[in-house]
C-alpha cells in the first residue's frame, strides 16, 4: 500500500539531494555547458513570499531540463547581503547587522530548500562575506589603476599613461577624462610635485575622488544614486534628497558609454530593458559651438541642432555655470544671485520634468552668434543642467518648446528658420516673418544642413562635431557602514590604495551605527583603525550594486582565495545563458555589472564582452487582498453580497484565514481580540469576503508564505501551480482557488502507477496506439515549451496526458517511464519517488530526456458517426487503411446498429472515407 504522501517524499529527496550533491556541476567536462542564474535576493526579515519563488522556479526548470538533455549545468544561489534594512535595525536595536543578515539568510535557505531547487548549495555566496569582498575590493583597484584609452578603445594600465606623459605629456593621449583636465608637457608634468600628479592622474582613473554635486538624504545620512531617488525622494522609506556638493568616489562608467550601447545589439533581453538602458545612455550628435562674449570670453552651447543657428535669439546658461559669475553686470546682480540660491535646490530631475514653471533671469551681458554674427542676450535659467553638454545652449524659439515657452514668458524673439531654396516658399516665409537660410545652408534638408552646420564651424574655427550622452560617472561612495570598505587610505590628502596583500580590508566593529558628532560617516566611529597605524582609511563604503556588479562570476570558483576564479573554470562557464529576475533592475544592476563586465574583459580577466546572454524578467505575483465589511457602529459583519444594505467599513481580513473566499468564522474570532464576540450576517449560512488584487504586503494581510503552501499540497505543488498561473512574464494575481486542481493532477499521475489497492503496478506489456501518441504529443509540446519559457502550457499539456492514461487505463512502464522523465523538472520529488519504485537507482536528474516520434504522431485511426437513414446513431473507430468489406461487416455486427436496423436488412452501406458510414434500410 503506497499513498502520495508528497511531505515524506518530498524531505526524503531534498535530504537525498543533500547528500549525494546532486545538483554540483562536473568541474571539468566534454558536455555543453549551460549556466542558469537567478538575480540573487537581498535576505529581508519578512521571508519569502509566493512572489518571490516565481523567477526561480522557472530557472529551476530550465536548470533541470537541460541537465536531461545533456548539458553540465551550473544552478547557483546565494545573497545580495550588503544593505538598508539591516542597517536600519542595527540602529534601532544596536545589534549588529551582520546578526540579523546571518538570521534572514538561515531562514531564505530553509524555505528555498523546501522548494526543491536544483541549486548547488556548495557555492553559496554572501556579497557580506569578507571572503566575497576581498574581490570586490580587489576589482575597485584594479578600476583605480586603470585609465579608459579611446585609442585602443579599452581600459588601460595607469602605469602605461604616466610613461605617456613622461615623454609626450598629455597632448597625444585621446583618453576618458574630466573636463577640466589641462593641457601639459612632459616637462610639466615632471615639474609637478607628488600631489598635483596625484591630482592629475585622478582626472583619468577609472574610479577616482571627485567633488561632485550629489543627492543627499539627510534622514538616511547618505548620498543615494539616481536610480534610488524617485520623484524627488529616497526609493527606500520616501525622505526627501537635497542637491549637495560632496567628496565622493566616482566610477568613471562613461568611459563605456559606447561600448554599453553597442553591446545591446548582442544580446537577447527584453526590448523595454534594451529601450531603457538607451535612454539611459542617452547619445546626442550634435555640435559644440563658441559664442563669443562681448567684452571678454566665449561660451560654448552644445547643440544637436545646428542648421538652426540663424534662428538662435539668446543664450541660455545653467544657474551653476562657471562664467554666470564674471558675466553679470553689476545691475542684474542681485537678482542674479538670488536666482542662483533657488535653483540649487532644486533636484535635476525636477528640473527637467517641471515644464511648467518658467522662471530665469537676464545676466546683462550679451554674446556673438559665431555664425550669424548677431547680437544675443545672455540669460540663465534652470531648464538648462549644469551637468549636461556645456551646461550652455543657444536657444532656438521658433524650433525648440522648451526655448519656446522661455521666450513667450520674458517676451523674447521667436523667429523659425525656413531651409529655403524653393521660391514659393521663401516668399511666403517671408511674409510670415520667418527666417530664411541662405548662403551654405540655402535649400538643404535637416539632416545635411546640420552636417554642412559643422563643417562651417570647423572651418571658422568657431566649433565641432561633438557626441554627447547623458548618462553620468557614477557616485560610488555611501555614508553608511553596512557595505564594503574602501580599500583606500589618505597621505596628506592624497588616495592610496592598500597593498593587495591586506586585502580583504574588514568592517571595523563600532559603538553606535550612526554617523559621528561631526557628521563623518559611521566608520569615522571606529578607534584605532589606521592603516599601517598611521593613515586614515577611506570612511564611506560601497554602494548596494558593487557586490552584485561581478557576482556570477564567483560561482564558478566561489571559495578560491588566490583570484576571484581561476581563469580555467571562467573559460569554461564564460557568460550566463539564462539569466532571470525582476524590470526593476533594468537600469542599475544590470547596466553597472555590463560596465564592470566590460572592464574586467578589457583587462583579459574574463572572456565575454556581455555577462547575460538571455534575460527574462518574471512578472510580479500581486496579492489577492480579502475583505470583511463591519457595519458601522456595531461589531456585526455583513457578508459581501449584503453589504450594500449597511452602512459598513471594509478591512482587509488575512487571507490565511479565507478558503474560496469563504470566511472561517472561528479563526476570525481568534484572529484580533476585539473580534471574540463579532457577530455575522450570513449569506446562504456563510461569509463571503470581498476581494480586490493588490500589491502582496504584510499590511494588507495578504502574504502567502511558500511554507504553508508546501506543508498542505507539498513543494510539487507549489512548483506546477506557480507556472500554472500564467505566463512567466506576466503580472497576476495570487489565487489558490486553482491549486487543488494541480494537487489533484499530481494524485492522478501517482495513481497511473498503482492498483486500485495502492500497490505500485506496473506493466511491462507494448503500448497502444494511442498511448504512444499521447506520450509523444506531450513530449513534443513540453521540450517546445521549455525551449521558448513557456512554462504555463506544459502544465496543462501535462494535465491533458494524464486524463488521457487515465481513460485509456495506462500502467505500461515504456509509456510512464519517459512521461515521468519529462515531468521531473516541473515535480522533481514525486518523479524521483516513482523512478525509485520503476527500479531505477539513483537520481532522475541525469536520465536522457526522451525523443518524440513523428511516426506515433500521425493519425491512423478515425472515430466514424455512423447513421441508419440519415440519424447518427453510432460510434465506431477503424484504422485509416482498413478494407472495406471488413468495415461493412463490423458495421452491421455492431449491437447499437442492429438496435436501430430493427430486424431489417441494410440495403446500401455509403462509407465516406475519415467522414462518414451510412447505413440505409
Ligand atoms: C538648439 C536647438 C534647436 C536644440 C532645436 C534643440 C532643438 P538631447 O537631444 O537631449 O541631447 N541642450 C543642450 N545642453 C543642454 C543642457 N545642459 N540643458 C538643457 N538643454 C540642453 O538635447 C540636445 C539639445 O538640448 C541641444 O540642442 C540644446 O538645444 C539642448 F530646434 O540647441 B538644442
């Protein structure tokens, strides 16, 4: 007697997996291999939730698949542990986060192990783990002793550009460097002492200390990134960020701009990711133009839009820009500077998206279009960056909206420029007023004038060709203390970096996880801790993404401590084919580890210019919220479809104490105290709740814990009811009305193999017909599947071939066999259960997936109606080349036909072919 008893079956395999390290790749191999990455999780307190599994699932059936078809696959999982959360605690409580980190991880591990991932647990990583960021640091040395060379259009040796400037200076070099990098001789640069060489130099290194305006949050004490503030506050907790002028470490991710866009052309990612990381990248041909000052100077304005410089009625600087200053006339200063003070404040992003506001004010001072020769105002203004271009435009009216909108505003001159060339035109734009190119841009299209609109600055001398992108270096410093440090410490002021051999630089222990008395970051707080005993290390840490920045790379080789992998094992596993998780990392993590990526190729550190082949971002998995409807006043609740008859309030009521939308009565008593004595109006005897999908959170008491659901159905369950929800990029509701039709799908496999007594049964006779068609069918669809992430359709092809053996009465061992081969990536325990018991020893994980035949998939029977005088009265099934007169006669031996012939004798039998039999009386 054997039942499904899946929770027995279930810890019997998972514990067999263990030990016998199922899942561990072979480290050296004549097979393919096949890398399957899921984004690794930050391990928060609440645990995991249903959502959370979706991603890994798929992987997971991937990982498992391909293990069938012969690949050497490498599965991994392991924590994004650096982060918020737990330095948040750490204040509240002054435990130490790495407590509280070690806590949340134990328990992710224990609920993803009750899932049954095919992950090899041996090369589990913690970005927290000293042992991890030693290479962390070790790759932000390697950025600090590189320079990016434009020349071989790669990252370079420090060294190599300092032999540069010894016998040349910088006039040959084409590098990635900062816009205020002098011009210098080799002469010069010999002159400058240890500190200005210093100085230098940073302008260059790929990371480097820059003073840079940033967005500070002073709720948090920290500097975030771009991508962590959202509509003018922090991502995390909502505070607000202000616009600061900081210290910081820079990574010098412009250097790559090119190169990061090129490469999407590669690689098989979504498009939206694609289309959002060049957005991001953000590149602009154009041109850089001087428009001289009166008096003194020039300013250059970037432009994409040079044909339409006769059209150019002002000059447009940022609040910030460096000549606002020794431009303004002593008349407008005042204003001048008043103006300046407010727009400070104001975030970049606000600035740009604010389209409303019109605001900015007249320097006094006027310049020369280079070109036109005209006299034009110069004004500043806040839709102008600082950061973006020369922080300077030439402002068009009659071309530009935003340019349009200031004009209208300080009633300024709009003029549109007409191309010309054609007459007709050219009279009538005259009589418009508006203005007609003549001389070398007479008559030209917009794409040529702006080509002919360069090449006549470049021969005034006035301007050139420029590219330019609007992603930015990023911030990589964080005034916090739960990240990695920098491996950095200060000679008079000057940025050193650790000897490799003090690497892993750890966390120093402090007494309190706040920023000190005057302001420095926490690590400021720790006693005692200098380099060499004397130098002051670096007080800000890492950023959240320069953990996960190069993390795939560790789990080919994740305990070595001489190298972040050996070369050997990175030539082996190379990039990852299959990576999955969620769009919000479109443009951080997933742009930050391409540049990392891209750097450490530069360096012949790895061996792909791309890190994820594929990428496939799950969709969220949205609560199903339930409601109960008080009526107000009172401590009755009215069920859903009487609730209109009240006056009620709705509350959210937990969803664990809900079955198919029906209250639990009892529960509800027990759930909250001041519910003990509520009393019920009842529909039909029962309580239906309202429901509405919501995002799954703990304050909506509509988190589902994979736990629970593994403990009633089992991790089988879970798993196909997962993929059965629908299409894995999709974003759906959570609703376990369905899940006893998977569980019961999974019941109906096991009884295949056992007799109506429960005892495992299994034939070893020939298969029908139509058993092999059945099983082919649905190994065809299912390998289909799984090659295009299809994973919701396998569940019902499988569900399909299971009522199909049900009916045909299947228990042959050549039909169940492969069957259960093909269903072990999606239910991993019940077939490693039933294999066992086929007689099997061993692990399914690395049988042979089996090969559908076209030949059982053709049809070779047909199910005719048969009629007696025109009425259908029958059924019957014959092979497509059966003889006719061998039909005739079972048709005429058939009881249901003899039934309706009466006694009579058939007078004509009309066989239509895979149509018809007609019998006529
Ligand atoms: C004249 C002009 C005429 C422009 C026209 C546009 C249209 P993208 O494509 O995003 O790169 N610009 C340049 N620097 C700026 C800055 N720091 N802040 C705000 N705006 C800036 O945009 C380039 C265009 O944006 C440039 O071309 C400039 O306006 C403006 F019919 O110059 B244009």
């Amino acid at each position: 007697m054997s039942e499904y008893n899946f929770n027995q079956i279930e810890k019997k395999w998972q514990r067999y997996w263990e030990e016998n390290q199922t899942f561990k790749p072979s480290a050296t191999s004549d097979k393919p291999k096949y890398y399957a990455l899921d984004m690794f999780p930050y391990p928060s307190g609440a645990g995991l939730h249903v959502g959370h599994p979706l991603g890994y699932i798929a992987s997971d059936i991937v990982s498992r698949y391909k293990r069938l078809k012969g690949f050497n696959v490498l599965h991994p999982m392991g924590f994004d542990s650096f982060g918020l959360p737990a330095e948040q605690y750490a204040i509240q409580t002054g435990q130490h986060p790495a407590i509280t980190t070690e806590q949340n991880i134990a328990r992710y591990i224990e609920q993803l192990k009750n899932i049954g991932f095919s992950f090899d647990w041996e090369r589990e990583i913690r970005t927290s783990d000293p042992s991890y960021y030693k290479w962390t640091q070790w790759i932000f040395m390697q950025l600090f002793n590189s320079y990016y060379n434009y020349t071989s259009d790669k990252a370079e040796s420090i060294e190599k550009l300092v032999a540069e400037f010894e016998t040349n200076g910088n006039a040959n070099v084409n590098a990635a460097c900062d816009d205020d990098t002098p011009a210098f001789s080799a002469e010069e640069w010999k002159n400058m002492d240890e500190q200005q060489q210093a100085e230098t130099l940073l302008k260059y290194r790929l990371t480097y200390v820059a003073e840079a305006v940033v967005n500070w949050c002073p709720a948090l004490g920290t500097v975030l990134a771009n991508d962590e503030v959202v509509g003018g506050v922090s991502e995390r907790g909502g505070y607000p960020v202000e616009r600061k002028k900081m210290r910081q470490w820079m990574m010098r991710i412009t250097a790559y701009a090119e190169r990061l866009l090129q490469g999407l052309e590669e690689i098989d990612w979504p498009e939206p990711v694609k289309e959002m990381q060049r957005n991001w990248i953000g590149k602009s041909v154009g041109a850089e133009l001087d428009f001289a000052i009166e008096g003194d100077g020039h300013i250059k304005v970037f432009t994409t839009r040079i044909d339409t410089i006769f059209g150019a009625t002002f000059v447009v600087l940022a609040p910030e820009h460096e000549l606002v200053e020794q431009i303004t006339t002593p008349e407008q200063l005042e204003q001048v500077e008043a103006y300046v003070q407010v727009a400070k404040n104001r975030s970049e992003r606000e600035r740009m998206t604010d389209v409303k506001t019109v605001s900015g004010v007249f320097t006094g001072a006027y310049a020369i279009n280079p070109i036109s020769e005209e006299r034009v105002p110069i004004w500043i203004a806040d839709y102008v960056l600082a950061g973006y271009g020369t922080g300077a435009v030439m402002a068009v009216p009659g071309h530009d909206s935003r340019d349009y909108t200031f004009a209208k505003h300080f009633n300024l001159p709009i003029r549109e420029v007409v191309a010309g060339g054609n007459l007709e035109e050219e009279a009538y734009a005259a009589k418009e007023g508006k203005i007609i190119n003549s001389g070398f841009l007479n008559g030209l299209e917009v794409k040529d004038a702006i080509k002919a609109g360069i090449a006549k600055a470049e021969e005034l001398g006035v301007g050139k060709g420029r590219v330019q992108y609007r992603m930015r270096d990023a911030v990589f410093s964080r005034q916090r203390y739960w990240g990695e440090p920098v491996p950095v410490y200060f000679k008079d002021g000057i940025p050193h970096l650790l000897k490799q051999e003090d690497l892993p630089l750890e966390l120093p222990k402090i007494d309190a996880y706040l920023p000190t008395e005057t302001g420095e970051p926490p690590l400021g707080r720790a006693v005692d801790w200098k380099y060499e005993n004397q130098y002051e290390y670096e007080l800000s840490t890492m950023p959240g993404w320069a953990g996960s920045s190069w993390y795939w790379y560790r789990y080919m080789d994740p305990q070595n401590d001489n190298a972040f992998a050996e070369k050997d094992k990175i030539e082996y596993w190379r990039n990852v084919d299959l990576y999955i998780g969620g769009s919000e990392h479109a443009t951080g993590h997933l742009l930050y580890s391409r540049f990392w990526n891209k750097f450490m190729f530069d360096l012949e550190l790895v061996v792909e210019h791309e890190p994820f082949k594929k990428l496939i971002n799950q969709g969220m998995i949205q609560g199903r919220s339930n409601f109960v409807y008080r009526v107000n006043g009172t401590n009755k609740y009215v069920s859903f479809g009487l609730k209109d008859q009240y006056e009620t309030t709705q509350l959210h009521v937990d969803v664990n104490i809900v079955e198919n939308d029906v209250l639990d009565l009892e529960a509800f008593k027990k759930w909250r105290p001041e519910n003990a004595d509520a009393e019920f109006i009842l529909e039909d005897g029962k309580y239906n709740v309202g429901v509405e999908i919501e995002k799954m959170s703990k304050s909506k008491y509509n988190v589902v814990n994979p736990d629970d659901i593994v403990d009633r159905q089992g991790a089988d369950t879970l798993r196909m009811y997962e993929m059965f929800l629908g299409p894995l990029e999709q974003f759906k509701p959570w609703n376990t009305n369905g899940m006893d039709g998977v569980h019961k799908f999974l019941r109906k496999f096991w009884r295949l193999f056992h007799d109506n007594d429960g005892n495992f049964a299994v034939s070893d006779d020939a298969p029908t017909a139509a058993e092999l068609k059945s099983l082919h069918k649905t190994i065809k669809k299912v390998e289909e599947d799984v090659e295009r992430f299809s994973f919701n359709t396998s569940v019902s092809t499988f569900m399909i071939c299971v009522n199909e053996l049900t009916q045909l009465k299947t228990n042959k061992r050549a039909i169940l066999e492969p069957l259960t081969v093909i269903l072990s990536p999606y239910a991993p325990h019940i077939a490693e259960e039933l294999w066992e018991k086929l007689g099997h020893s061993g692990s399914i994980s690395y049988a042979a997936f089996p090969e559908w035949k076209e030949e059982y998939l053709v049809e070779n029977s047909f199910e005719y109606p048969v009629s007696i005088n025109g009425k259908t009265r029958s059924k019957m099934t014959f092979a497509l080349d059966a003889p006719k007169d061998e039909m005739e006669k079972a048709v005429l031996a058939d009881e249901q036909v003899q039934k309706f012939m009466d006694g009579k004798s058939a007078k004509k039998i009309i066989i239509v072919p895979n149509k018809i039999i007609n019998v006529v009386v």
